[in-house]
C-alpha cells in the first residue's frame, strides 16, 4: 500500500520519486555535504545516489518495493 503519492504539488512546492536523470545533480549535493559523514563515521561513496536508487539504503529485513527516494522542488 502506497501511503505517498509518487507525485504531489501545491502553490509553491513539488514533491516526485527520483527520476534516473536526476541521480548526478542529486548526487552533486551529497558529495557537497561529504563533511556530515565524518559524524557519522561513513565513508564518502561517490555513487551513493545511484546505488540507493537502483538498490535501497534498507533496514535489516526492508523491502526494497516500500524504499522511495522524493525529490522536493519549490517555486
């Protein structure tokens, strides 16, 4: 059961599921917020994005099927 719609928009705001295209802009942000990483103790992944989309970023006993990544754009 979809509990998010895979697209939604109100006056100034847009929120969709992660299209293909966008995995190297989205990831261009990541690699500019590698420094929060050195809190966490992960190391920086280059295709951190890619593998997300393509495999889920899944708690032990996930589903990959309830995994969404949403982008949010405002106008």
């Amino acid at each position: 059961m979809k509990q998010i719609p895979a697209a939604w928009n109100s006056d100034r705001l847009c929120m969709s599921d992660l299209k293909e295209s966008e995995i190297f802009d989205i990831q261009s942000i990541v690699d500019t917020s590698s420094y929060v990483q050195e809190w966490d103790g992960r190391d920086h992944e280059p295709n951190y994005v890619r593998t997300c989309f393509e495999k889920g970023n899944l708690p032990p006993g996930g589903r990959l099927e309830n995994y969404r990544i949403q982008t949010i754009r405002t106008y």
